[in-house]
C-alpha cells in the first residue's frame, strides 16, 4: 500500500521545483487536517493575529497555500502554529545537534539570528 502522506509530500516537492524562484533552505511539511476531527479549543479566535512569523516562514507557508489552492479550490487553510515542531541543526563548536523544538521556539531562535 502506497503511503498517502509520502505521496502528498511527493506532490509538494514537485510543486515547488516547478513554481519556486529559489530554494530557501527549509524542508517544509504541513499536515491538513479537517477542522471536524480536532476540537475546538485547537483553533485559535480568528479576531486574535497570530504571530508575526519570519520571511524564511513566510515563504513556506505561501508556497503551501499556492499547492494547497490548486488542489483543493475553494478551501481555506487555517494555520495553528502551536501544533507544529521544527527540527533545526545546531552547529556547536564541537558537534552538530539536532534540535526538535515548537514552531513557536524557532520563530524566537530566527528572530534571535536575525539581530546578530
């Protein structure tokens, strides 16, 4: 049985070397989930703004939502940043260490390495 996800991913990547101008550096994956099987405290108030997300992010999240359009016309993404995770590497002077923290750890660590 062909993985489904892997297959979606698959079609994103392909997305992007078609459509993308340059390669951010970022592997990218979103998970869609249909607002029916999470309950309602998952879903921010959508009168509240959500936070100010990094270009590198930014960029991410458009290129999803142009693939996501031309698969699903007509249906609106929501993003609920509390729910992802980011695996950065750390390059250490002695070693490299992966770090998985939550989306909202790496938008202060690339607000961080944009001040330095």
């Amino acid at each position: 049985m062909f993985n489904l996800k892997l297959a979606k991913h698959i079609e994103f990547q392909e997305h992007l070397n078609e459509n993308s101008d340059g390669n951010s550096g970022i592997n990218f994956t979103a998970t869609v989930l249909a607002r029916a099987f999470w309950p309602s405290s998952y879903f921010p108030d959508p009168n509240i703004a959500g936070p100010n997300i990094p270009s590198e992010m930014v960029k991410c999240v458009e290129d999803f939502e142009g693939f996501y359009e031309t698969r699903r016309k007509g249906r609106k993404l929501r993003w609920i940043f509390s729910l992802g995770s980011c695996n950065i590497n750390g390059n250490f002077e002695s070693k490299t260490i992966e770090l998985i923290v939550s989306t909202y750890q790496v938008i202060a660590f690339l607000r961080i390495q944009e001040a330095d």
